[in-house]
C-alpha cells in the first residue's frame, strides 16, 4: 500500500512540474502578449459613405466638420456592441408597430431612428419628465390628445404616442420648412430652432452653430439608420431568432371601472405582470374611469406564454 502511495505521490509531482514547466512555456511575453492581441481583437477606421441622408434630405459630407462630426456617431454606435445588438432585437419587435402610423401620417420612415435614439425603444424616463418610447413631456402629451393623470398615462401607449409624435413632426416641418430640421425640433423645440435659424441667419440644420446635444441628433439619428440597416458592414452577426418578436394580441374593450387588474387578468389566462407588459399606460392595479370612457386594452394572444 505504501508503495502505491509513494508511487502516486511521485506521479503527482512529476505532473505539477509538468504543469509548471507548461505554465512557463505558455507564459506570453511582452513581444508574444502583443502579436497576440494584435491578431485576436483589431478596431478599424470606417469608411463613412458619400451618400448618407436623413429622410431623403443628403447631408453636407463634403464639409470637413460634418464628415468628422458624422464619422464620430458612426464610431460611436459600431463599438458600442452590446447596446447596438438590443437596438438591432428591439426593433425587430417595435418597428412593424412604428411604420404603418408614420406611414398612414405621411411621416418618413426614417423618423423610426428619432424613437431609437430617444429611449433605445423602451418606455424610458428622462430626468426632464419625458416619458415612452417617443419621450413625451406632458404638456406636449396633453395638447395632442393623450390621458395622463396617475391611473393612466397614455405616453406609454406605444400607436398614441407615435400618432403625437406625428403632428408634432409634421406642425415643425410645415413651419420650418425640412424634415431635419423637423427632426431637430424635436430635441430642442420648433421655436427654439426657428429662433436659431433667423438669429444665425442661415436656412438649414447643418449650418447651424447648437448646444451638444442637438449639434449631435441628426447625427446619431443618421448613424442608427446606417447600422440597422447594415448589420454585416458594421460587423454585427445574428440570426432572425436572435431578435426580439412581436407578441400578436387583440384589443378588449372596456368602458367601466375594474377594480383589480389581476382578476381581470386571469379571465384572459395570464397574469397582471403579462398584462402590465402589453399595457403599461395602465399605471395602476386598478381602472378607476369615472368618466366611463372606453379604453382599449391589448391582450397576448394563446401559446406565446407559460403561466404557472
């Protein structure tokens, strides 16, 4: 017994040299630690294409600081992978929503970008106020038409918040006269933009000397477009079952009050955090609608989730 102990132990030591021995081999210099990184991880310049537009308006690539300021969102946006992937899943699911109401309104298709790049297309809450996929503020909301109080907040109703965002967007574009500028207003305001145009004296957006943030939304709203719609020239990779899908579902139409939307809930086999999902204009458990006012509230159609 003693024997194969002791010829166990020597196995074991022969093998932790081997290992050491190993361990130094491998060990990467500074000359081979560099090659190596060289070969497996590489960030390439890009090329911006000479033919880049915002809504069938072309930008001014010519001008050395447009190129530059365009060639920074283009770099921006490539190598933020993670965040571009989930713009590339969301808007699988959010863009077949988004295209027929700006096409039914006469907006360009391109504005579907000004939605990605204001909330990442989810139901964000900027530190101004503004709410949804469109980031309303509530003021603009309740001009157009949408219910906002605490019970129901309809910039969280994805069709009505891209209907508000329509005539807003066109109200900018028959004053300025552009869709990019139209598109700048809604960053900065159609007066606040009108007012720079005629105090700069100039005409468009691209001559204009803004505030960071605005000087960068046409820009990025150009860069989300490009990308999106080049997956492979940007080097992101995926399959359609990569993304995210539309849940299909149909509307149930209610004009009383509901005292719990979990027992509502559960009529329609699913519960509350499924309908809050589909829903999120509902802000709380329950419906008061004094008002009896019909609303109408989307419902996951069978199969697509497993309630326990």
């Amino acid at each position: 017994m003693k024997t194969v102990q002791r010829v166990l132990a020597s196995v074991g030591l022969l093998s932790l040299s081997a290992l050491f021995i190993y361990a130094l081999q491998d060990a990467p210099t500074d000359e081979n630690f560099e090659k190596k990184l060289i070969n497996d991880y590489n960030v390439y310049a890009l090329q911006v294409p000479e033919d880049l537009n915002f809504s069938g308006e072309p930008m001014p690539l010519k001008s050395p600081d447009i190129l530059e300021r365009m060639d920074r969102e283009l770099l921006v946006n490539t190598y933020w992978q993670s965040n571009g992937l989930l713009m590339f899943k969301r808007a699988k699911k959010y863009f077949p929503i988004i295209e027929p109401i700006l096409k039914e309104h006469g907006v360009p298709d391109d504005f579907k970008y000004l939605a990605v790049i204001e909330s990442g297309l989810t139901n964000a809450t900027s530190p101004a106020g503004a709410r949804g996929v469109w980031q309303i503020m509530k003021a603009t909301g309740r001009e157009n038409g949408l219910e906002i109080n605490d019970n129901v907040d309809e910039r969280y109703h994805l069709e009505k918040a891209t209907e508000v965002a329509c005539k807003y967007l066109l109200r900018s574009k028959k004053r300025l006269g552009s869709w990019t500028l139209a598109a700048a207003a809604y960053n900065a305001g159609t007066a606040g933009i009108a007012r720079k145009l005629r105090d700069q004296k100039v005409s468009n957006y691209y001559d204009l000397a803004l505030i960071e943030e605005t000087g960068r939304y046409i820009f990025r709203i150009v860069a989300l477009k490009e990308i999106l719609s080049n997956p492979s020239r940007y080097g992101f990779n995926f399959r359609d079952k990569d993304l995210y899908q539309t849940i299909p579902t149909y509307k149930v139409e209610v004009d009383t009050a509901i005292t719990s939307f979990p027992k509502f809930a559960e009529n329609f086999g699913i519960n509350y955090k499924i309908l809050k999902l589909h829903n999120p204009w509902l802000r709380e458990s329950g419906l008061n609608n004094k008002s009896r006012k019909l609303y109408k509230i989307d419902i996951p159609k069978e199969g697509y989730y497993e309630i326990q």
